[in-house]
C-alpha cells in the first residue's frame, strides 16, 4: 500500500477547500486500486470538507493540534476536538511548524504522547536542513529528531506512526531530493526505529517538492511507502497525476 498525504497548509479558504475536495474525489472515481489517500485541510475548513469525504476512500487529517487535552488555551486545537471533527490523521513537528512557531522536540513529544492515547494516526515529520547535510551530519540528525519524539510513546502493533522524511532545504523549493537519497534516509529511520524498539507497523514516507512529473519515480521505490506532498496538493491536475502514479506503481508491483 502506498499512501499519498496533501498537506494544504494555509493556503484554501473553506469554499476552495470544499470544491478542491471533491476534485480529489473525482479523480479516485471509478478506481478500483488506489493508494490511501489523506488531504490536511485549515482548521477552519475541516467539518465542510469531511462532509464532502464521507463514505468515500479519502481521509482527512490536520497540519497540527496542540499540546493540552483541553481547558483555557486560547487559539489551540486539541487532539481529541480533530478526532470529534472526523480526522483520522494529523501531521506533527512539520519544519513550518518548528521554525515559525517555536514547535521544538519535547513539544513534538508531547504531542506524540497524547495521540498515542487516541485513534488518529501521527504523520510525524522529521529532516535535516542544507547545512547539517553539507556538514554530512543528515543522518545522525534525523535518527536524534526520531528518538526526541518517540521517547517514551508506547507504539501498540495495532497503532500507526508514519514518519515523513520531508528534508527542509527540499521543501517548497522546487528542488526535491533524489529517490536513492531519499530511499537511504529512509532507512536510516527504519534502523532508528527498531533500536527503540518500534518497528513494524511504521510507515515510512517522503516529502519536499514531489510533483505531478516525478511522484513515479518516489513511489517505485519499496523503501518509499507514499508521498507527503504541500504545493503540488493544492493544484488539482498535479494531485491527480500523483494519485495516478500511486495507482500505477499499486498495480505494476502488486502492492
Ligand atoms: P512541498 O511541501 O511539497 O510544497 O515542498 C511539502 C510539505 O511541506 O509537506
């Protein structure tokens, strides 16, 4: 199974939100084979389009939530009010995230703790900036990034993580990693994460500039179980062509 996240970030209003929904909808129509399919609408936006996903093979899932169950934070949303709006995911420690609005890695942690104890899955985001990756230091970052925010969080066989290696000099720059790039990074978290003992029910997934033109390439790769994709997620023909990939890789390898 390959799964294909869009992560819409702030840039659809609710009726954009709803229209470009049941775009995605209409892309999947009629398909037999597809990849899980995930949209992370705004907040603002998430009750209209769930109405649209309902009953269909589209999830949805936040681009964050707070780090409190509930009570007196002002402007916070709590994991258990996205599971009350119908998400089923939601993305954690997103670079965005952590350079602008002070996300470190024991808040990712926090977070992490307090989904373990619901239903939704984590789409936790982890990667390394072009300096620690010309200084050769990729590696050893990311597998640190992974053990800050696992420590402590009882994975359960029936729970879900998925990992997005979303590398933060790819991100929204037009330049994406290479697959074998992105292929050795993935395992480095693989290896990460059966030393901490979590291990087989994680996926694994990359983002950071994935297109229309090169999602094929990303996808064929079994060490790459799917795709978190922001700008390209936002224009319609560009999703449908990486939700068609997904389709095409299912179907030429069986998975
Ligand atoms: P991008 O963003 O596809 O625009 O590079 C990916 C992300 O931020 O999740």
């Amino acid at each position: 199974m390959k799964t294909i996240i869009g992560n819409w970030k702030m840039h659809l209003g609710i009726r954009e939100s709803i229209a470009h929904a049941r775009g995605v909808l209409r892309s999947v129509m009629g398909h037999e084979v597809l990849p899980e399919i995930v949209i992370c609408p705004s907040f603002t936006a998430l009750s209209e389009v769930r109405k649209v996903l309902v009953r269909t093979r589209v999830s949805l899932g936040a681009q964050t939530m707070g780090t409190e169950r509930f009570g007196a934070f002002t402007g916070d949303v709590s994991v258990a009010q996205l599971d009350d709006a119908g998400c089923g995911f939601v993305i954690i420690g997103h670079s965005e995230r952590r350079a602008m609005n002070g996300e470190s890695d024991a808040i990712v942690n926090a977070k992490m703790k307090l989904i373990a104890q619901t239903s939704l899955v984590p789409i936790l985001c982890v990667g390394e900036s072009k300096e620690t990756r010309a200084a050769g230091k990729a590696e050893v970052f990311v597998a640190q990034q992974l053990g800050a925010a696992l420590r402590g969080v009882t994975i359960t066989k029936a729970s879900r993580l998925i990992v997005a290696y979303e590398p933060i000099w790819a991100i929204g720059s037009g330049t994406s990693a290479t697959p074998a790039d992105a292929v050795a990074m993935h395992n480095v978290i693989r290896e990460s994460l059966q030393k901490i003992g979590i291990g087989a029910s994680v996926q694994v997934v990359y983002g950071g500039s994935v297109d229309g033109a090169h999602a094929y390439s990303f996808l064929r790769e079994p060490g790459i179980d799917g795709v978190l994709v922001g700008g390209a997620s936002v224009k319609i023909h560009e999703f449908e062509a990486i939700i068609g990939a997904g389709r095409e890789v299912m179907i030429a390898q069986n998975v």
